[in-house]
C-alpha cells in the first residue's frame, strides 16, 4: 500500500441519507435485515431515537434485543405491546418500543378469529403449543403479523422492524409464502379427510388414495400425533382464510413504496456476502431497498502513515533503542512489562513509540481489509447506497449510546480516530 | 457426567458427537472446520456437518457447494481426513424413509401433496428432529468390519441463541408423538444427545454481547441436561501495548514521541511537522486500544467465572484462508496437547 491509504476507488458507492429516509413523510416502514451478529437491533433501535429526534413518531420492533438493550428502552418485559420510551424529540416526536413475544402474538390471533369454545381447544392443542412456543419459522410468520398489527393500528407515522435472527436471513420473507403454499395445497385436505369424508360422493376414488395416505402418515407419525394434528388443522380451519389474507397483505405492504429496506452488514466477507445476497432476494421480489448500513468500520487520523511505514519505523526504533539486548525484535509485547531504567528514557520512548507504531500498522491491515471486503461488494452492487458506522470500542446499552450510533449513521462516515 | 476438558484433541476417550455454536458473528463454521481438521490427526476421519443451509463450509474451503452427500474436503497434517455434508432436511427425510419403510414411490407422493414440505418447514421440529438425527446416524455408522466410519463427528449448528431448543427438539417431539417411529427414533437421538459422547461447544468474542449470550447459553444447556463442553475465545488481538506504558505515553512524554518518530525516519518533530502530527492519533488509537483491553479483562473474568475449560484462537491478521483454517487446528491441537 503506497501512503495516503485508501484510495478511493472509481465505483465509490452513492451515500445513503439516513436523514432524508426518516424525515420523509412518505416513509412508514423501515426493515432492517442481515445476518445475524451485525448489528440489527441496534440500528433499529438508534434509527427509532433519531426519528423521534426528527418529530417523528416512531415505533419500533425488536425481535430478539440484548437484555441490556431492552432495559435501557423499557422493553425487558414482554407484554407485546408497544410502550413509550421517554426520548426528548421535536415536538410530535414519540419513541415507542416493543419486544416481540411470538406465542402471545400467536395466542392473540386464535382469540382475535374464533369463537370462544373454538379458541379454547385449539390453545389447548398439544401439536398447537409446541407450534406457538417458537419452533423453526414461528417467529417469522409473528413478526410479519405483529407488522401487518402494527401498521393497521395507524398509532403510529413510522414503524422500524428488526428481522429475527434466522437460520436463512430471508426467512421472514418466505413464511407468509410458505404459509400461503400450505394452505392452499393438497397436504392439507389429506389431513382433513377424516373429517370431511362423506359428504363428497364424486371424490370417492381421491378418498381411497386419501386414507391410504393418512395410513400411512398415521404408521409415520403415530396415531396420537396424527390426531392432534388433524384437531389441530380442524379447529383452525376457520381461520385458515384470514391467516392467508393478511399473510398477502403484510407482503404486498413489503413491496409498498412506504416501505423503505435496510440491510445491515458488518465489513466481514460472510456478512457483506449474505448482503449481497439479500439485495439481489429484494429485487426479485420487488421490495424497496434503501440501502446497506455498514456496522463496525475502522478508520484512523493517521491513515496518512501507511502500515508498512509504521512497521519499518517501529522496527528502526526497537533495533536503535535496544542495543544491549540480543535481539533487536523482542517486541513491546514482551518488552513492555519491564520497568524501564531510571537513565534510558529515550529507550523507554522508543518502545513506546514503537508500540504505537506497531498498534496504528494492525490497524491500517484492518482498514485495508474491510475496505477489499467493500470493493467486492461494491463492484457485485456499485447501485446501492451506503451509510458507515464508526466500530465502537464498547457495546450500546443506553439511549445515549443510541443517539450517539444515529449520529454516525446519519453522518455516514466514519469520523477519524 | 464425564468431566469435559482434561482429555480433548488428547485421547481416543473424547465425545465422537462435537457440536460447535456461537452467537452470530463470532466465527462458529470457522471454529468448527478448525476443529475438524484438528481431530482427523493420525488418519483418523472426521465428518464435519452443516444443518443451516448456508453452505458456509464450502465456502470456507474454496469449494463448490455440497450436495447431499458426503465429501472428502480436506486432508489433515499427518493424514487424516476431513470429509463435510450439508444436510438437507428433505433430502434427509427421503431417506429416512425410504430406510426405514422402503417408501420410495409413496415417498414421491407425499413430496406431490406437499407433505414432505410440510414436514420440512412447517410441522413444528420436525425439521430438527431431521438434521439432529442425521448426524446422530453419522456418529453411530459402523463399516463392515463393525468399525466406526467417523472417528468424529462436528456440527457447525445453530447459534446460541437457539442451540438448546434445536438439541432438545427431540424431547418435545418425543412428548408429542407419545408413540410411534417418530417417538422411537426422537428418544434415539436424544439418548446420543445427552449422553457423554456428545460435547457443545460455545464460541466466544471477548466482547459484552457474545459473551453474555454464552453465559445464557450454557446455563440453558445444563438446565436441559445437555453435556456442555468447552468455551472457544475466538479471534483474540494481541495486545501491544499495557495501559501503564499507555498512560506515561500520554502524559509525559508527547514531544518524547514526537521526537521517536521522527528519529525512525517519519518527518519533523517541530510543530506542524509530520511526527508531530502523527502524535496525537497514534495516543487516539493507543487510548482506544487500551479501553478496549479494559473491556476483553472484564469479559476474561466472566468468562473464568463460567469455570469451563477455554481455548483461545487468535484473530488472523490476513483475514480467514484455508492456510489460516489449518493455523487455527494447529493451534486448538498444541492448545490440547498442553492442558
């Protein structure tokens, strides 16, 4: 690397306006997705403090936030329900916060579509309990109903979605299909067809194929089970027709102009890579992007010192400072513990200086890094605007330290060290 | 219990079943293809598994994506081989299956109707049940000759935050399906699961976050008699400078480094020139190192108080290769060796 670093390259991407997006008016729904580890919760949550900041009046819903966190916004407890968090905001500007409980959300929608007696079986359904208590996929289809929730109820002028953290980041995007696909699909009359055998005389010959099937699931997954399923599939038939419903609505609301995506990404091969992978899904699926956060970036105010320069100086320092002992490279790692002598300050100096210069070098390697990680990304996405966030040296766990993470995405470069 | 930790990479007397988690982020597939290569020593065999359909390990080893099926990856120092397979849950219940009821064309028509995706992706655990119990039949493969044809066996599984309830998918299945295949095979898997010869492992950044999630996540384990076994610090930094040394820098002795810098040859060390300039980031950064040290001292300390045996892997400077995957067994082995 020659000095200045850094040489931005030709494809810089555009800057994205973090500013612009929450004070749009227009804008009602922000998504934050990624993989997991990058930093989700925290944009959300620091994006929620600054639209409040900006007058808006923003809600916003985490998925699964550190306890930390969740303290410090009045979240910890889980009544799913958004509660204010008291932030000094332009008038009009309310934060509100809420934490995501997927089995009361699911409890929720049972009471909310069927009638009592009905309700009161299906919740007492064995195969329904464990459904609810958050096997794979439950909590995305909650997360998207909860959204679907919150956007009816018109409380509110912003909503900021966190993404549960998935074992596929997209997920939350296929639940509702999935979902639909289910519903609409054979499977789900074979597992009926007990109860509704009968009163269908010309689907008699499907009827033989039918219960040789349910034999055979019955055989695979024991009677027991099979029952429960079939209670289970029964009983909420009912409400089959509103789940799909509003499942197609919560992905057209995705596809809305309102709806604003942001993936966040850490510069790390893995992360940026599912990034990318990300902003091609929402292309495909016609869903608005916004743009990439970029977590945890490193800079230096010296990054006019480039890190081979800081390395050769920091040697050139140990060899002329430590002549009397055997090596000149022992390394301040080792060095450094020893209370330097009373009458060689200048020594004392020059290690330090040299553990200086050896420290700015380690960062320089990971600036350069990350900064061959972007390119990549950039050059598989140069049309996607980037913010960066400065790498903080310790974790975010009060209001404070979010507004302090808004500032950062809304300045969109990392400041200087 | 066997009490983990003395004998690891050491002894043939070590969990055949390594399952590795971590929070996000914190290098989970890295630590466990490390660990992989590490335990095929001495032509033994490994099989690395991956249950997340991320194809992470064929991305990590420069590879094509993996098909079900498994694959030689890698060759270990000393010849030992490392084989990998990315389990598909569909894929795996077809086998199952067809294994146990030779359902081959019924098999083709429960995919038709959908079942098979129902039972992949909705049905509530059916889908871990599946991967859990793939690996479960790895670890007890035997060849011909009534040998184990894994020595070892290491999950790249699911993160912290739900590796508890994907191990002890089985259990709840069990008690749903109170009879039945699916209750004899769950009660199988979960025997292997708990017993000795499983281990799970947690991977750690020495950072707030990670490490309270480990915290979390180890008493969970122990709550569900899961056999919890080590701690993996990963991607430690060095340290260069101690905050002692640190502090005289800052106070005393800025035109003292001022003049360092320049004497090791970068510009002038009067005011306005180069060294000059350079003193007051390089103290920036130096005083974030040293916050920084602070903090990985506290996390050390919660992290003693787990009182799990720990390995500690370093942060790799050039970022994650291959050759730094084998740098990362050697170390985990010489790491072992030393205990």
């Amino acid at each position: 690397m020659s000095e200045g670093v850094e040489t931005v390259g030709l494809d810089t991407p555009p800057r994205l306006a973090v500013d612009r997006l929450l004070d749009d008016r227009e804008t009602r729904i922000i998504v934050c997705c990624g993989a997991g580890g990058v930093g989700k919760t925290t944009t959300a949550a620091a994006l929620g403090v600054r639209a409040a900041g900006r007058g808006r009046k923003a809600v916003v819903l985490t998925i699964d936030p550190a306890r930390r966190l969740a303290q410090s916004m009045g979240i910890d407890s889980l009544d799913n329900t958004p509660r204010r968090v008291e932030v000094a905001g332009e008038d009009g500007g309310e934060l509100h916060a809420m934490m995501l409980d997927m089995k009361r959300t699911f409890d929720e929608i049972v009471e909310a579509h069927a009638d009592a007696e009905r309700a009161r079986a299906i919740l007492a359904n064995p195969f329904y309990q464990s459904l609810s208590a958050g096997f794979a996929g439950t909590q995305e289809y909650m997360a998207m109903e909860k959204l679907g929730q919150l956007r009816a109820r018109d409380d509110w002028d912003l909503i900021i979605v966190d993404t549960p953290p998935s074992r596929s980041a997209l997920d939350f995007l296929d639940a509702p299909k999935r979902l639909g696909s289910f519903l609409d699909g054979k499977f789900i009359r074979v597992l009926m067809a007990p109860a509704k055998v009968g009163g269908r005389a010309g689907m008699k010959f499907l009827n033989v194929g039918m219960s040789m099937m349910t034999g055979t699931l019955s055989k695979l997954m024991g009677a027991s089970l099979l029952k429960d399923v079939q209670t289970f599939v029964a009983a909420m038939d009912t409400m089959f027709g509103g789940f799909r419903t509003r499942a197609d609505a919560t992905f057209r609301l995705l596809q809305a102009p309102g709806t604003a995506f942001l993936v966040v990404a850490a510069p790390e091969p893995d992360a940026l890579r599912e990034a990318a992978y990300f902003v091609e899904r929402l292309a495909e699926e016609r869903m608005p992007l916004a743009g990439l956060v970029l977590n945890r970036v490193h800079a230096s105010g010296a990054d006019q010192l480039s890190a081979e320069r800081a390395l050769a100086a920091a040697e050139n320092l140990e060899e002329g400072g430590i002549v009397d002992q055997e090596s000149g490279k022992a390394g301040l790692r080792d060095t450094a513990a020893e209370p330097p002598g009373a009458d060689d300050d200048t020594t004392a100096v020059d290690r330090i200086t040299a553990g200086l210069l050896r420290l700015h070098a380690e960062r320089m390697q990971v600036i350069a890094r990350e900064q061959r990680t972007r390119d990549r990304f950039t050059s598989l996405h140069p049309e996607v605007a980037v913010t960066e966030v400065a790498a903080l040296p310790g974790d975010v766990h009060d209001l404070a330290g979010l507004r302090a993470i808004g500032e950062r995405l809304a300045a969109g470069v990392p400041a200087g060290a | 219990m066997r009490a983990p930790g003395a004998e690891w990479l050491g002894s043939v007397d070590v969990s055949r079943l390594q399952v590795v988690s971590g929070k996000g982020g914190t290098g989970k597939t890295t630590v466990a293809a490390a660990l992989a290569l590490a335990l095929a020593r001495e032509g033994r065999r490994t099989l690395l598994v991956e249950v997340e359909g991320r194809q992470g390990l064929a991305q990590l080893f420069g590879a094509e994506a993996l098909p079900y099926e498994e694959r030689k990856i890698a060759v270990a120092p000393g010849g030992g081989e490392v084989f990998a397979l990315a389990i598909d849950a569909e894929r795996a219940l077809l086998d199952y299956l067809q294994m146990f009821y030779k359902l081959g064309s019924a098999g083709r028509a429960l995919k038709k109707l959908g079942a098979i995706d129902f039972a992949t992706t909705i049905a509530p655990g059916l889908r871990d049940v599946l991967l859990t119990g793939k690996a479960c039949e790895a670890v007890r493969r035997k060849d011909k000759a009534g040998q184990y044809v894994y020595d070892h066996v290491v999950m790249d599984a699911p993160p912290t935050g739900r590796i508890t309830r994907f191990l002890n998918v089985n259990d709840e299945v069990a008690g749903l399906a109170r009879f039945g295949p699916i209750h004899n095979q769950a009660q199988a898997v979960m025997k292997v699961l708990k017993s000795p010869e499983t281990a799970v492992h947690l991977v750690t950044l020495l950072e707030e976050m990670p490490v309270q999630e480990t915290a979390d996540g180890i008493a969970e384990l122990r709550e569900a008699g899961l056999p919890v076994g080590r701690v993996v610090v990963n991607m430690v930094r060095p340290h260069h400078l101690d905050e002692d040394t640190l502090r005289t820098a800052a106070e005393d002795h800025r035109a003292g480094v001022a003049k360092a810098l320049s004497r090791a040859g970068l510009g002038g060390a009067r005011r306005g020139g180069l060294a000059e300039r350079l003193v007051e980031p390089l103290l920036a950064q130096a005083a974030e190192h040293a916050g920084r040290v602070e903090l990985e001292r506290a996390q050390r300390s919660v992290l003693a108080g787990l009182d799990l045996p720990t390995y500690e892997l370093p942060l790799l400077g050039a970022g994650m290769d291959l050759a730094g995957l084998y740098e990362l067994a050697k170390e985990l082995r010489k790491q072992s060796v030393a205990e």
